[in-house]
C-alpha cells in the first residue's frame, strides 16, 4: 500500500521585546538563574499582569506578514496545569480569540510551489526552565524566562512531505526575521517548533492519527525527526496495527523518536478567560500604523532581484533568505554594477567561508564594498579570476581592501604580449613530444599546454592572451 503523509506545525517565536509580556523584568536571554523575576512573574497572589504593547505590535507585524486577518477583540485564557516551571499553575495564553487566523505563506520545495494554510497565531507567555542536575537526582528551576512573550503560529495540516516542512520552517524564520520581531535563535530556544504528523493511505481524504514531535531545535531535526516518524507510522499501519495519538521526542543521538505521554486534549487544561485582563482591543488606525512600518517582505525581494537584476530565481532566492544577505548583495553591486558575477561570488566564496568559520553575513571579514573591488578588478583585467581566490583568500585573513593585497603580493596579471610570448616559449621548448602530438592533430594538448603556462607565470597570465599567443606558436 502506498501511504502519503499530513503535516502540521506549531512554531513558538519569543519576541525581541526587551522586557516581559506582563512585568518591566527584562526578558535578556543567558543573565544568572532568577535574576530576572519579580512578584507578577513568579505568580505571587494578589498581582496584577499589565500587557506589554510591544507584544502587541510585534504580532501584529507578523499577522500582517502572513496575511492573516485580524481580531478587532481577542482575549486572553488561562491555560491550567501543574508543572514545576509554572509558578503560577497557569499559563496565560490566548485560546477562543486568538489575535490573528486564516494566513498563509507560500512555499517552494524542490520544484513545486506551494501555499500552506496558517490557522492562527496567538499571544502567550513562557515556562520558566527545568535544568537537571546530571550527577545527583536532583532538578533545579530557573524562573527567568517565566513571562517571557512568545508567539505561536499554528499551521494548517497543509504539508505533505519532510521538505515541504523544512521549506515553511525556513520561510517562516526568514520572516520573522526581515520583520524584526525575534531572533529566530534556535539554539537559545527564541524559535522552537512541535511537528504533528500523520500519515493515510494516498489518495485518502480522512487524515490519520497524529504524533506530536518535540525537542527538534534544528531544521536538520525536524526533518529527520518527520522522517523517521513516517516510516515508523507506516510499518504500524501495515501491520494491520493503530498509531496511537501521543507526543513523541525526538533523541538526535539515536535517530529517533520514543514516547513521551499521551495528548492531552484541549478540555484538560479547563481553559477559561483571565479575569484579570481586560479583552485586548486592537483598532484600524494601529493596524495601519504598523502596515505602513513593514519592511519588504522575501517574496517581495525576491521578485525584485528577478526583475531588477536579471538574476535566475534559485539566487534571488538564496540572496533574499535573510534581510543582511540581500543587503549585503545590494551594497555589493554599488561598487560593482554586475548582479550574476556579484551574486556568483557571494553563493560560492562569501557564503563558503562564512559557513566554514560559522559566521552571519553581519560578522564577514570581507566587506560588500572590498568584494565589489574585488570583481573590479577581475573585470578591468588587473588579476585573474584565479588569482582573485586568492586574494579573497587574504582579505578573509586580513580584512585589507583587494587593491593593496595586489600590490603588496605582486599579483597583477601579466597581459603583455612579448611577456606571454617568452612563458609560452619556454613551456613548449620543454614539451617537444606534445608539441608533435598536437600538430599530428591531437588538438586536446591546446588544455595541457594553458594548464602548464599557467603554473609556469604561477596563475598570473591573462588567459585570453595565453590562448592568442599559444594559436600563433603552433600553427
Ligand atoms: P494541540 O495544541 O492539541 O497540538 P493545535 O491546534 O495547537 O493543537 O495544533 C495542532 C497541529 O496539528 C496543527 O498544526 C494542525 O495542522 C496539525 N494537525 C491536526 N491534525 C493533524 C493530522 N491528522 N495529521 C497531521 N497534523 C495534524
Ligand atoms: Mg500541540
Ligand atoms: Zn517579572
């Protein structure tokens, strides 16, 4: 039997506020345990909560980012439970009216475009954190991050593969990001994701019963996570067995995901209004306010590097998957007006070393301005695209502008005819037997031949003038 899976996220993005939803602590991330705690957000009786209007804003910007339509009135609840992070015994959250419903983004996995539904996104506060002790049987409790404003963007069950998840996950942080309102660390925790996931006969209307995977703090994760779940869904089914609704950890050592408990239901938590929070009014005037602060949005990025640049869509693509990339381009090709060469080097060198060294766009030792000096000076003829390497190379080391390197190396291109003509020469006095080969008619040594007199000028000559000189020395 052939299966198709159902996929449905639910991503907690803490917003980049610099205090609390409820209380003036600071919501700063790594301060010492309980240094950021105080009466409203340890949950001491008697208190009130004062809602943060940054809180607000924020996820209005993000409603507004995903094209959901606004409540005009949303509500707070308090969500009950017992857990030893949660001082209060309840979370407050939004339930019944949530702020935002019925957005979408649009996605591309592989080949194929998509839109995956966004049911709602809603305004909640966080947990404290447990840290276990790993020598003695023994748990501690840090309440800093007790009130710490999240937001949960709930998705429909609209994606059907691994990628497709990985793609809206990507996308979503992507936004997140442009718009400014979290971090979107996922190591921190700023930006955390639960995958539900089934899996149904294909064809089929009538969904399966779903997992809940946690504990997936990568894209990496959440991939292999979904696909190790699919595959053991299916192996139950096939067997004729039952998929049981629970939640699931994903164990990144083992490769895979073991039963943590059952799914609670939505009854189980009793939510009810917060009788402490006034409904939350949200009006146009606010609303445009906000629409009227909204940077460009990645797909609207995108499209313009297509249409202003010319450039194929898998670079706008690439370039506009974070604000300070695509910025970086731009600055990049006000020094040097060439958007596929620019973009070129950008993809391959830039992006290559800041992987290896593990740093963002913002930390590159190389400036937009010293690249774009950089492709100037391969387009004028003054060193070789070879050789530009590396002299990257030497401004990834130094930070020193691509002009001095060349100078202080000696790298300029040697393009000088009777300069070529003497390497050329030389080359094909010591290779006599090739020289043969090639009159005989074994044109392909033309390769071995460049290949040599580059080695011998060590990369410095103009390959177009080595071509021409070459032509004339064996006809
Ligand atoms: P809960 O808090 O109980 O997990 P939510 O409504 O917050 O419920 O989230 C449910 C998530 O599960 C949504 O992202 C939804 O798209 C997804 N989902 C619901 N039913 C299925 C299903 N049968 N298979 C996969 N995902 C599902
Ligand atoms: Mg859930
Ligand atoms: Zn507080």
């Amino acid at each position: 039997m052939e299966f198709e899976s159902v996929i449905g996220l639910e991503v907690h993005a803490q917003l980049k506020t610099k205090t609390k939803i409820f209380c003036n602590c600071s919501s700063e991330f790594g301060a010492a345990p309980n240094t950021h705690v105080c009466p409203v957000c340890l949950g001491m009786p008697g208190v009130l909560p004062v809602l943060n209007r940054k809180v607000v804003e924020y996820t209005i910007r993000m409603a507004l980012a995903t094209h959901c339509s606004l409540a005009r009135e949303s509500r707070f609840a308090r969500k009950n439970y017992f857990y030893p992070d949660l001082p209060k015994g309840y979370q407050i959250s939004q339930y019944e009216l949530p702020i935002a419903q019925f957005g979408h983004i649009d996605i591309e996995a592989g080949d194929n475009k998509k839109r995956i539904g966004i049911t709602r996104i809603h305004i909640e506060e966080d947990a404290g954190k447990l840290i276990h002790d790993p020598d003695r049987p023994k748990s501690m409790v840090d309440f800093n991050r007790t009130g710490v404003p999240l937001m949960e963007i709930v998705s429909e069950p609209d994606m059907r593969s691994p990628e497709e998840a990985g793609a809206y996950l990507r996308k979503l942080h992507s936004v997140v990001r442009y718009i400014g309102v979290c971090d979107g660390n996922m190591e921190e925790g700023s930006f955390r994701c639960d995958a539900n996931i089934s899996v149904m006969p294909k064809g089929s209307t009538t969904f399966g019963t779903r997992t809940e995977l946690k504990n997936l703090n990568s894209f990496r994760h959440v991939e292999k996570a979904l696909q190790f779940e699919i595959g053991r869904q299916k192996e139950i089914i096939a067997d004729g067995g039952q998929v049981i609704q629970e939640t699931r950890l994903w164990d990144s050592a083992k490769n895979m995901t073991t039963s943590m408990r059952g799914k609670e239901d939505a009854h189980d938590y009793r939510y009810f209004p917060d009788p402490d929070l006034l409904p939350l009014v949200v009006d146009d005037a606010w609303i445009q306010a906000v629409k009227a602060d909204l940077p460009e949005l990645p797909d609207a990025k995108k499209e313009r590097f297509v249409r202003e640049y010319g450039l194929p869509s898998y670079d706008a693509e690439v370039l506009t998957s974070a604000r300070e990339l695509a910025d970086y381009f731009e600055d990049c090709i006000k020094t040097f007006p060439q958007p596929k060469p620019a973009s070129n080097w950008i993809m391959g060198s830039l992006l290559g070393l800041l992987n290896a060294e593990g740093k963002s766009i913002d930390e590159s030792p190389v400036s937009a301005e010293n690249l774009g000096n950089l492709l100037k000076l391969i387009a004028d003829g003054v060193i070789s695209g070879k050789i530009a390497k590396t002299v990257f190379e030497e401004m990834a080391k130094t930070g020193k502008s691509p002009r001095v390197i060349v100078t202080e190396k000696g790298l300029v291109q040697v393009s000088g005819k009777p300069a070529i003509e003497e390497i050329v020469a030389k080359v094909l006095s010591r290779h006599p037997k090739e020289v043969e080969d090639y009159k005989g008619g074994k044109t392909k040594v033309l390769g071995f031949f460049v290949g040599q007199i580059m080695k011998e000028s060590k990369g410095k000559a103009n390959p177009a003038m080595v071509n021409e000189v070459l032509k004339e020395k064996l006809s």
